[in-house]
C-alpha cells in the first residue's frame, strides 16, 4: 500500500517534482514560475507536494507573512497562499488536512505566533471551510474574503 509523504520543492528538484499548478517543464510558464519562486525561496516561501506513492495528490504554498503577496499585515505568522487538493476522488480523505497540519508544525518549529490564510466562495482561493476543521479562527472579512489565523 502506498503510504502519502510529503516533498518540499527546491530549485534542485523542481524539475524531478514539478510546480503542481503549472506541471509541465517545456510550457512557458514553467520557467516563468520557477524563476518567481526562486526569488521567494530566498524569503523563506514554502512549496510541498503531498504524493501518495507517485501520484501527485496536493500541494501547499506558504510564506512568512512579511512577504505575503496578499494585501494582509501577517507579521510572525506564515501565510498560505495556495492549498489545493487534485482529483476528486482524493477530496474528504484528509489529503488538505495534511498539508494545513505541517505547515502548522512549521511555525510552531519557527516560534512564529500562528499561521494565517485569506479564504473565499469564489474560484481559485480555498474555502474557509477546511481550516475551520483545523483550528483556525475568523479574524476578518472584506466582500467575498474571509481572514483565518
């Protein structure tokens, strides 16, 4: 039985790993990416890819909330900009739950004073739902977004 881990992307192993959202290495926008996030590792932004056996099943994109690239003051906090779980048939199983969870021991490992998220209803932005499940709290609210911490 394959048994789910977690890979953190690198500038060493982006290629082996891929980027999750923008897969393939030959497209465009591979490149432009990798080149985007090798500017933000030097910040301390996290990517990890959660694989069951080979499959690549989900994937997380955190950042000290510093550099947050949403409009938030998130200080001593890492901030997760992408959470996304690929494929239906891996949804409700807790594969989202897993990533929340290990960027959550990584600020705790970092003494940071939590780790924030902005949520939505609308496409492309996770729903508050999940981090609800996790612990996560209402802070704020603008229009459609929600801000946990």
């Amino acid at each position: 039985m394959d048994t789910l881990k977690i890979y953190e992307v690198t500038g060493l192993n982006a290629l082996k790993e891929t980027l999750f959202c923008v897969k393939n290495p030959k497209y465009d926008g591979f490149q432009l990416k990798l080149d985007w996030l090798r500017q933000r590792w030097k910040e301390g932004l996290k990517l990890k890819i959660l694989k069951k056996g080979k499959d690549k099943i989900g994937f997380i994109e955190y950042t000290p909330g510093e550099y947050a690239w949403r409009p938030v003051k998130a200080e001593n906090y890492l901030f997760i900009h992408c959470l996304m779980v690929y494929g239906k048939k891996n949804y409700h199983l807790g594969n989202g739950s897993t990533l929340i969870k290990d960027c959550i021991e990584e600020a705790k490992a970092q003494n940071k004073a939590g780790v924030a998220v902005i949520t939505s209803k609308g496409s492309w932005i996770a729903d508050q739902s999940i981090f609800l499940k996790n612990g996560f709290e209402l802070v704020d609210t603008k229009g459609r977004f929600e801000l946990l911490a």
